[in-house]
C-alpha cells in the first residue's frame, strides 16, 4: 500500500479513530494501537527472488543490499522506495544500519 492509498482511505475515518494494526487473520482480541509513524529518510529496496523452491520478497534499507550469493538464492531482484513503517512501539530501526 502507498501513502497515497492510505490517505485516500482513512478520508472516510472519523479524525478521532485509533489506528490498530492486526497481523493477517487475527481476531479481534490481536489488535495494537499503532504508537509510532517512522518516515524513513534513507533509500530502501524491494527485493524480490526465489530461495530454493520458494518465492520471496523483503523490504530492506538499500545500504543492507548484498548480492545474495548464498546457495538457493536465484532470480534476485530489486527495486528503490522510499517507506513509511507504522509500528505498535520502539523498533530498532532507530539504530544505523
């Protein structure tokens, strides 16, 4: 999702809802106020490939790119963006990479 989508949405909110965030098929009882918006000032990736037999994909900063030269890796891809991370508390991302 973009910043651009997410606005577009949260229009319909009442300007006082909290904001929850559930992990994908959570119940009701899962869910945390997000605490934290973090709009990361450095470059990131959108790394795409195969490890072994399984599709991946991940988000990193771009100064963590490596060639994935490890055994399995194989149709590695990526592209820049710039990211936006909502979390429920501190991350460590505070730290530099």
């Amino acid at each position: 999702m973009t910043v651009k989508e997410l606005i577009e949405l949260l229009k319909a909110a009442p300007p006082d809802s909290i904001v929850l965030f559930m992990e994908q098929f959570a119940s009701w009882t899962e869910g945390e106020e997000i605490q934290q918006v973090d709009v990361r000032p450095e470059p990131w990736l959108h790394e795409r490939g195969h490890h072994r037999d399984d599709t991946y994909e991940a988000h990193i900063p771009a100064t963590l790119k490596d060639p994935r030269e490890e055994a399995g890796y194989h149709d590695v891809t990526w592209r820049p963006e710039s990211v936006v991370v909502l979390s429920s508390g501190p991350t460590n991302l505070r730290f530099p990479f």
